[in-house]
C-alpha cells in the first residue's frame, strides 16, 4: 500500500510539476508566428523604402536607421522564432546570448580600432603626383 501511494503521489508532483513549469518551455503557436513574420515583413519594408526612395540623403543617418531597423529585426526574430526570454532554463540561454552580444561587440569594436589606428599611423603620406599645366602657345615646344 505504501508503493501505491508514493506512486500516486509521485504522479500528482508531476502533473502538478507540469503546471509551475508550463512557463519554462518555449510556446509554438500559429498565431505567435504569425506576429512574428508581419513584424519581419514590416521592418524588412520599411527600410527597403528608405532607401530606394531616398528619403534619407544622409548616408551616416541612413546607416544608423538602417542598422536600428536591424536591431530590432533581431529581437523579433529571438522572441517570436526562437522564444528566448528569460525564463527559459532558468535565464541561461538568455544569459549566454547577452555573453554572445557583447563578446561580439566587444571583438568588433577593437578590431576596427586597430585597423583604424594602424592604418592613420603606418601608412605613409604619398604626395599628389602634379600634373604640368599646357599653358605654352601652340606649336611653340620646349627644349
């Protein structure tokens, strides 16, 4: 009798397990990747019609834009096709890609840097070949 009622007991925590941690797992609903795919048509239209047409003329601006646009783009993409939050494995995976972002960052910024600060101080200057001005009359040659 003993081994029945842990076994039922065993059975209850479960199903009741199911419940707390029904959060924990990632939800795939048609409706869920439905928002996520309008919201990629839209940020992947919008920035398509900026730029063909030319409505930024400002090519630094337009880069920021455009690189906003893509931002969010990805955090669309991470919420509503890879269901990242963080409540999933406790916060870890969430974590790990915050870890991933700014070791990324991190290795870009600095490799820019160096290639910036190597190519202003090892390059040398080279000089403007000058082009001789034709201002002699014509037939008239020089020796």
């Amino acid at each position: 009798m003993s081994a029945q009622h842990t076994t039922t007991h065993a059975d209850a925590h479960d199903h009741h397990g199911d419940h707390d941690h029904h959060g924990d797992e990632p939800h795939s609903t048609f409706s869920g990747y439905m928002t996520g795919f309008v919201l990629s048509v839209i940020l992947t239209a919008i920035p398509f019609w900026l730029v063909m047409a030319k409505v930024i003329t400002e090519r630094n601006t337009a880069v920021m834009v455009l690189g906003a646009f893509a931002v969010v783009q990805i955090l669309v993409h991470m919420v509503y096709f890879l269901h990242m939050n963080g409540k999933i494995e406790g916060g870890w995976t969430l974590l790990a890609t915050i870890f991933t972002v700014v070791f990324v960052a991190i290795t870009i910024s600095g490799t820019l840097w160096v290639m910036y600060n190597m190519n202003a101080n090892m390059m040398p200057d080279h000089p403007t070949p000058q082009v001789p001005a034709l201002h002699e009359a014509p037939g008239h040659s020089t020796p």
